[in-house]
C-alpha cells in the first residue's frame, strides 16, 4: 500500500504491521491488524535455558534471539497469511530492556525496514503493555479477549519482572507517570521469594500455584510507606520474608538463604506463598484504587507479566467499582503483538516514524 495515498485518504482500516520483541528472554513478532485484530503471534522463549540459573541470562538470551529473530519473523507472516507486500509498517522495542537483547531486535528491524522499504515505529516496551488490551478481535485459536477496546481517561498498571508503574493516560501518547516501584519490580519480588522457598523461575506462577494450598493471612508481611502517593517498594516485604523463613528454620541472619527451602515443610512453603502474594498485590491493587478514586478514569487496565496473575485479577474487580476487562495470559508476558498494536497507532495517528538508519537502543527507557 501507497503509505502517501493512506495518510491522505484515511484509508487505515486495513492497516497491518508488523511487531517486533526482543527485550528480554521471549523473541517474538506478530501482526496485528488495524489496532484491534490479531493476525498473528509467534513466540520463542529462552525461558528453559535461563531455569537452572534462577533468572534471565543476558548474553544467553541475546544468542537465542540472534538464532531465533527470522524464523520467528518468517513464521509471523505465514500464520497472518502476508507476504512482505500486506505489510504497511514495522514496530520494533527499543527499550526499555536489556541491551545486548534489544539490539537483535531493533537492527533486525532496522534492516528490514531499509530493504522491505516499510516505515519504522519505535515502540516503549513499557507503554505497549498497556495496548495488548486494544486487541479485541482474532480468529486465531485459544485466546479470550476483551469485547471492547479501553476508553480515556484510561488507568493502566503496568506489572511485569522488570517493571511496576502506575500511568494515567489522557488519551494515546498523552499520559503521566503516577507513580512506580523505588526498588525491585513486583515480578522481580516474586522471583526473588520464590528462590527463597525453592520454588521455580519463574516466581509469579510457581508462588500462585503453591499458595492455593496456603493460609494467605499466617503472615503479616510489611507494606512499605514512601514519600510520594502512588510509589511503593517491594524491597522490604521481600526481606520481611528471608526473615520469617529463617525464624520458621530456626536459623540465624548468615544461614545460606539457598538452604533454607529443604528445611521448610510443604505447609509453611505454601504460607508464606499465599501470604507473600497477598500483600505484593495488595500493594499494587492499594495504590491503583487510590488513583481510582482520585481520577476517575473511564478503563483501568493491566498488563505486563504479572497481569496473568488470578490473585491480582481477583483483587482489582473485587476493588474497583467499573467492569474490568482482561486479557489473554499470552498477551499479558511479552509478545509483539501488544508492539504491533501500539504501532498500529503511532501510524494511524501521525506519529513520527523512526528512522532505518539510526535508531539507538534504550535500554533504561521509562514512561
Ligand atoms: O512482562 P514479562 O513477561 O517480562 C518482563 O518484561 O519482565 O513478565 C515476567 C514476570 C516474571 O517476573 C514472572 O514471575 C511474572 O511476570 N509472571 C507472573 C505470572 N506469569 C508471569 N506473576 C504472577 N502470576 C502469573 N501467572
Ligand atoms: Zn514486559
């Protein structure tokens, strides 16, 4: 398509780009259609290379997406059925994340941007979590959807293993931090507890799944009070945990925490999840109802991985006084089609494109 000829004849409804996802341990590409459609959404995790470490490895995950990048690209197009032609634009991640995993993204699409001659987007990790809830419509199978795309003034919290931020959005590209974590993100904190208890990477699910056995009130852990409204910390209710733990074993402040886990019973591992998980959402879900109250928004949505989370789900409906839509878990952890979705408008709404020749990664890239 003349991208010329669409601009001036507002002839975006057929609109198709292309996303691209690197920043992390997930290479991904999808094609989403018009904003809304979902096309496509092809997904390579390093995650079974990063368990035996307990976490992401950077330079591992930087050699699985230089290995994995076109034929997760190539695979992308053949699920939505597009030839380079069917494709009007390209997005890509150019932070925030990790810098040696952006870079396999971001020159890929560069390069192809150059030789398939497609206008580039580039697209902030962070904000395009929020744009996995505008897709509404697929016929691929096994993804729920929400039946509506959100509406502004729109809340959205945006929870995942790097990142935990509360952002007011006026409409598309207008949008205030409130607020975000002082230390780990919440997925972080999760990870870090759930290595505490010998459970696996990764610690939102492994922590979910034990806590259905657990007593979520045996514990009290804190919820830090900071300065400004609607930051918090997860630094010491992750602490707060080593030190009941330790308690629990009958072990002093220097036992090595990495032995602990062998020393607790089922039961206690299943407390302390349940526990944990209350009061990390219970932190997040506390600072949403505040800015709840206080704006007044039309939507209040959710993504990042940590959106996958039922405790947190449960939580914010039971809270919040309008309807909450969700959306699928597979489009909650990082995919491209949420970078796709966010070019999609970019693109329809004039935003600058990028250009081929000189886009940086930005690995500390924030809202
Ligand atoms: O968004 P994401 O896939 O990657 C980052 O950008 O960080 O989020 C990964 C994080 C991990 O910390 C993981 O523990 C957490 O999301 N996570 C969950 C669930 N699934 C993934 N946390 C709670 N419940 C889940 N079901
Ligand atoms: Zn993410």
């Amino acid at each position: 398509m003349n991208v010329h000829y669409a601009i001036r004849s507002g002839y975006y409804t057929q609109m198709k780009v292309l996303g691209i996802e690197t920043s992390c341990d997930e290479t991904a590409a999808s094609v989403v259609e018009d904003g809304k459609r979902l096309l496509s959404n092809a997904v390579a995790s390093s995650m079974d290379l990063h368990v035996q470490y307990g976490g992401v490895v950077p330079e591992i995950a930087a050699r699985s997406h230089i290995e994995a990048i076109m034929p997760v690209v190539e695979q992308a197009l053949e699920q939505a059925e597009c030839t380079w032609d069917d494709i009007d634009a390209i997005a890509v991640t150019y932070g925030a994340g990790l810098g040696g995993c952006l870079l396999v993204g971001v020159m890929t699409a560069r390069t192809l941007a150059i030789t398939k001659n497609k206008p580039l987007y580039a697209i902030n990790h962070v904000e395009a979590h929020i744009y996995a809830n505008f897709i509404t419509k697929t016929t691929l199978p096994g993804y729920t959807l929400p039946k509506n795309q959100p509406s502004f003034p729109l809340l959205g919290l945006i929870v995942s293993g790097g990142h935990s931020q509360l952002v007011l959005f006026r409409d598309h590209f207008d949008y205030d931090l409130l607020g975000q974590t002082g230390d780990d993100a919440i997925g972080e904190a999760f990870d870090k507890v759930a290595k505490i208890l010998g459970l696996p990477y990764p610690g939102g699910p492994s922590i979910a799944k034990v806590a259905v056995n657990g007593d979520a009130h045996a514990f009290q852990f804190p919820k830090a009070k900071l300065d400004a409204k609607y930051d918090y910390s997860f630094s010491g209710p992750k602490t707060a945990v080593l030190r009941a733990v330790q308690k629990l074993c009958g072990k002093s402040h220097d036992f090595p925490s990495f032995k602990l886990a062998e020393l607790m019973s089922e039961a206690q591992k299943a407390d302390v999840a349940a526990s944990f998980q209350r009061t990390a959402v219970e932190t997040v879900v506390d600072k949403t109802v505040l800015a709840f109250e206080e704006f007044s928004p039309a939507s209040v949505v959710i993504g990042g991985g940590v959106a996958a989370s039922p405790e947190l789900r449960r939580q914010l409906s039971d809270r919040i006084s309008i309807p909450i839509e969700y959306t699928d878990m597979k489009l909650c952890t990082d995919n491209g089609a949420m970078i796709a979705a966010l070019g999609c408008f970019k693109m329809k709404l004039g935003q600058p494109a990028a250009d081929p020749y000189t886009l940086d990664i930005q690995p500390n890239l924030s809202m």
